[in-house]
C-alpha cells in the first residue's frame, strides 16, 4: 500500500501530518546577565580545574555552596562570587571523587 493511500484504498484522502519541522529555539533564554556571570563562571573555571573534574563540579551540587555552583552563579553576583571564591582557594575546594578500579 502506498503511503499516500489510506486502508482503505482511497486515494483521495490527503495524508496525515505527523511533524512539523521548526526552527531550533533554545528552552530558556539567559538574560544579559546571566551570558556574563556564565561566561565568568566557566572561565575561572576553567582556568583552575582540568575539564573532567570542571564539568562536575559546575553541574553537581556542593555542600560547602549548598547548591550547584552553575546554578548558583546564573542567579545572583553574590552566587557567583562564592562560586569562584571556592574555584580560587585550592584548600577549600574538594573536588568530585574519581572512582578508580585498582588492579590485583
């Protein structure tokens, strides 16, 4: 059966639209100041943690912000401050564990 034509055969049916395709358009549009507490936030960063251990530290919550520090730093200046007050004091951070698998 083609797949213009219905069950029944008729041909005169139009198909059925299923999808619409649509321009992407991202879920949430960050404010101004959000692009530059974000922007600042992933340059200090990455300037103090190699990507792996920066990737989860930005996306996993901390105790020591009581939150998770990217979320933290999109809201407010003061979340963004203690987030890289925390990135700049390498005694203060602790970093996401690494489960390593040792060999015997």
């Amino acid at each position: 059966m083609s797949e213009h034509t219905s069950e029944t055969g008729d041909a005169s049916e139009k198909p059925v639209r299923t999808r619409s395709f649509q321009k992407w358009r991202p879920r949430s549009v960050l404010s101004p100041e959000q692009t530059r507490r974000q922007s600042d936030v992933l340059r200090c960063a990455h300037q103090n943690l190699p990507r792996d251990t920066m990737v989860a530290f930005l996306n996993s919550y901390n105790q020591q912000l009581d939150g998770v520090p990217l979320q933290l730093a999109l809201e407010s200046d003061e979340g963004l401050r203690g987030v890289e007050k925390l990135l700049l004091d390498p005694n203060g951070r602790k970093e996401p564990e690494a489960s390593v698998a040792v060999a015997k």
